[in-house]
C-alpha cells in the first residue's frame, strides 16, 4: 500500500518533469478574443439623433498539427453583435460561424495532396429591416457545409488550396424559408446540393509592427448550373494591437451567391454583392 501511495505521489512530477511528447510538439495552437463595444447618449441634442449602445464579439483559433508528410490545419471564427438604438429593437449587425478543418500530405516541395471541410452559418435569427417580426434566417437557414479535394501550396504566411473536385451543400432548415425557396433550394426542400470546383486563399502576416493583417477568400462554380456565376466569400481582419490588452479592429466581408435573391427599394429581387464592414476598439485577449 504504502509503494502504490509513492508512486501515485511521484507519478505528477514524473510525468511533468519528462521531455514534450513528439505527439504534442507537432501542434501549434493559438488565437485572439475580442469585445468591441461603443455608446452614444443623446439628451435634448439639438441637431437630432438617437442615443444608442453596440457591441461585437469576435473569436479567431487555430489548431495545427504537422509531422512529418502529413499536416492538419483546423479553425474556428465566430462573430455576433448588434445595435440598439433608443426607440428601436436589438438589431444585429455581425453574426458569423465559420470552421474549417484541412488535411494534407506533401508531394513535393510547397504542395500538398489535400482534402477541406468547411461549414458556414449563423447564431440567431435575422429579421427584415421594416418588420421585426418577418425572420429571414435563422441557424441553419442558411448552413452551409463544403467538402473538396485537390492540390494546396502553403508557406508560413498563405495557403492556395485548388479543389478541381468539390461539393456544396445548402441548408435551410426553416419550414417557411423552405416553402418559399430561400437561399437556392428548391421550395419545400431542405438541401440543395451542387457539384463543382473551389478555390480557397488563405494569408496571414504582421504587416506593420503590431499590425496583423487576415484574409481568406472562398470561390465557388457549379459545374452542372452556370458555371460562369462564380460564389464568392471575402473576409478580412485587420489587428491593430495597442497594448496587452486593448487592440482596434477592422472587419470587412463581401460575399456574392448567384442562388441568393435580394430586394431592393422597388421590390425587384436579384442577386446582389453582400458587404459588411466595421471598425471597433475594445479588449482583447490573445492566446
């Protein structure tokens, strides 16, 4: 009894006093987490106004695995905030799910036989702007799962991911949004499915002392149904890091998709460019 409770009293300093597994020297994690917040109070403000508050929560991670040939590279970036204004309901303005999990096997030099899954979608519902009761989108309505196969070239600083063989899946897991044929599925159906080729871009660098800028683009064609309308999916992020602890951001999304139609002023629907772009200082949490 006694030798098991030495042993169970050595065995922590045993272990912790040994060298890194190889296992855990290949993975290199990291990322950042970050409130923004910003508040404006307006009282008898002669040239007009509303007071308002906004907030935004941004979190980027990665986990990457690399021994030998083989390479694993996996991330998170997730997003929500929103504005209120005085006489007017909580709207959002950011609200993001995207993950992406990226296999590869080098064949020579930069390139790489690889394979991604990415999926997109959001956290809450989504209303139109003139009637707060009208949902648009909702988790899942839209969701978006992409699967592809191909070459990738990646250095330190980028990645270029060509997937001659790639698939496109599109959820809308809402009964109404379905019935009305949202987001380029067939009315009444749940899933669109689209065979195709994708393209993805990837780059990360300091470009400035304590600047950091991120930036991934995403293209799409549908090789059975206009193949010239190419699905396009921008993100940037640029860091500024002022301190341990507070840092400024700028976000900027542009997303295009042939299947999405969207209102104007005059009611005429049409696919449009999508773009989403804010500017934010607050804490920041790099880890």
């Amino acid at each position: 009894m006694k030798k098991i409770l030495i042993i169970l009293l050595l065995f922590p300093f045993t272990v912790f006093s040994q060298e890194v597994p190889d296992s855990l020297r290949a993975w290199q994690k990291g990322g950042i987490a970050t409130i923004n917040f910003s508040q404006v109070s307006l009282t008898n403000w002669a040239s007009g106004g509303n007071s308002s508050a906004s907030g935004v929560f941004l979190f980027k991670s990665f986990a990457n695995y690399k021994k030998d040939k083989f390479s694993w590279d996996n991330s998170i970036d997730i997003s929500y905030g929103g504005i209120k204004e005085k006489s007017k309901d909580f709207v959002k303005s950011n609200d993001k799910i995207d993950l992406n999990s990226k296999a590869g096997i080098q064949a020579k030099g930069n390139w790489n036989y690889a394979g991604l899954i990415n999926f997109k979608s959001q956290f809450a519902q989504g209303y139109n702007e003139s009637n707060s009761t009208d949902i648009i989108s909702r988790f899942m309505a839209p969701g978006y799962l992409n699967a592809g196969i191909g070459m990738d070239f990646k250095t330190k600083k980028m990645s270029l991911l060509l997937a001659p063989i790639a698939g496109k899946f599109t959820f809308v897991m809402d009964d109404k949004l379905s019935a009305n044929g949202d987001f380029g599925v067939d009315p009444g159906k749940n899933i669109r499915s689209e065979l195709g080729a994708k393209v993805r871009f990837e780059y990360k660098n300091e470009i400035l002392k304590n600047v950091t800028l991120e930036t991934s683009l995403d293209l799409f064609s549908n090789y059975l149904h206009n193949p010239e309308n190419i699905d396009v999916d921008w993100n940037v992020l640029v860091n500024l890091k002022v301190n341990e602890y507070l840092s400024a951001n700028l976000v900027t999304r542009l997303i295009y998709d042939d299947d999405i139609k969207i209102e104007d002023s005059e009611g005429h629907s049409a696919p449009r460019v999508q773009f989403m772009e804010m500017f934010g200082v607050g804490l920041s949490l790099k880890f």
